[in-house]
C-alpha cells in the first residue's frame, strides 16, 4: 500500500479513524474528510506528508465536488465510504422530517459520491469501494429503525453496482461493523439507559453482554480488515456484505 492514495470520509474518529489508521501504518496516503476541522488537523500533524485533509459535511454536494477538485487527476486506488449514523428512535418516535433527514444521510450521498467517482476508477481500469454500513443490514438494532431501512438500500445498491463493474476490476464490498469503542456507539448507551433507566456504565455492559466476545470491538483492528479489502489481493472479493460484530448476530447467514 506504500504511497498509494485512498479516499476516507468521517475519518477524523470511530471507524473510519481507524481505516485512516491502518492504511496510514502501511505507508498509504490518505485524504481525509469529516466535519471538525480541529480534529483533522490534529490527525494530519500526527502523520506529517501522509495525509491531506478536506472539513466539510460530506452528505452535502458541495463537499463533494470539493473532494473532486482536490483529486485532481491524481490516481485512486481506493474509496471508504462512512459517515455517522442517525440519532436512536424507535419507529413511533420518528417522524416524516426525520425520515426524509435519514434519506439524505445515509443514502443519498453515497449514492452521489458513487456517481463522482466512479468514472475515476472506470477510466483507471482499478479500484476499490469499501461502504461502511453497519451489523443492522443483516440483524435489526432496537432503536435504530432508520438505520435499520436506509443502510439496507445502501447494501442494495452496492451489490447491484458491484455485479454491473465485476469484469473492470473494480470492487465493490460492505463492512457490518456490529458495537465498537466509537463515539457512536455512545447514542445507543444514552437511548438504553433512559429506557430502561440504568446508568451508561451498566447500559454498557448490558450491550456487552449481547456480543459473543463479550467485548466492544476495536476500530483498528476493522481497520485491518479494510486495508485488505481495499487492497490488490482482495481481487475476488465483491459484492459481500461483512459482518465485523463480535459474533452478535445470530443468522446462519450472518
């Protein structure tokens, strides 16, 4: 991977920290986008001559073609596809403003940068996608109804995408992560313990206690597992959905 150029959306912290990570520790150069600027910089001067950096919402167009500009005609080896996910609700308590909010930021943009990007890698001949969704695509998480409907669409468009570019030596895969020491993880925390009205240390444990491994996952060690995905190797991988949950989903299938 040393010297080769990969794309990390949301890579400032959680999961796509820890992809950013990984390459980053095979000699890769990244370009980093996430909404703190702070943090980026931070995460930039850790890795002098490593990473170059873009703050902006990436469910937004503009950003997007910001992102564009900043390739430039430079050759992509990879894309990571990941952002943060929706707040927890319950489907009673959504509502249609929060339905069609969840539209636009779980599917839509990765649908739009999908369409940026792609030429890239057509006229290339190479290159990897990589989605990073969540285990909710294959097992439903309590409190995460739009999570649980929108992710499912990104994985029915990825594999459509993936069959449709299979022989142009571009791949296209999902990872599922299941609980992870990430900032997101802490919503589902807040939501439980004001259910079921226990504190966040035990409302912890009890989502430990659900995963097999009974331990919260490590985001550079999924990271390691997307270096090799984005990776020349993985060439007869595509397609596939991933699941990196610690053994919690239940289906055979999982």
């Amino acid at each position: 991977m040393n010297s080769k150029l990969f794309i990390i959306t949301g890579g400032s912290s959680g999961l796509g920290k820890g992809v950013a990570t990984a390459l980053l520790n095979e000699g890769a150069i990244v370009i980093v986008v996430a909404r703190d600027n702070k943090k980026l910089k931070a995460f930039q001067e850790k890795h002098p001559g490593q990473i170059e950096v873009l703050a902006g919402d990436i469910t937004r167009d503009k950003t997007i073609e910001k992102l564009h500009k900043i390739l430039r005609n430079r050759y992509l080896s990879g894309l990571v596809i990941n952002a943060g996910g929706p707040p927890a609700n319950s489907f009673i308590e959504t509502d249609m403003d929060e339905w069609d909010e969840a539209y636009r930021n779980i599917l839509r943009w990765k649908v739009k940068i999908t369409k940026v990007f792609l030429p890239i890698f057509l006229n290339q001949k190479y290159g990897r996608i990589l989605y990073i969704e969540s285990s909710s695509v294959k097992q439903p998480v309590q409190n995460l109804v739009l999570s649980n409907s929108l992710r499912l669409a990104v994985v029915g468009f990825a594999k459509t995408l993936s069959q449709e570019i299979a022989g142009k030596h571009i791949t296209a895969n999902i990872l599922a992560p299941g609980f992870h020491e990430t900032p997101a993880a802490e919503r589902l925390f807040v939501k439980r313990s004001e259910t079921e009205r226990i504190s966040l240390a035990n409302a912890k444990k009890r989502f430990e206690s659900e995963i097999a491994v009974g331990k919260m996952g490590n985001p550079e060690n999924l990271g390691s597992l997307a270096t090799w995905l984005l990776s020349e190797q993985s060439e007869y991988i595509t397609g596939q959905t991933i699941s990196v949950d610690g053994g919690m989903i239940k289906g055979i299938m999982g």
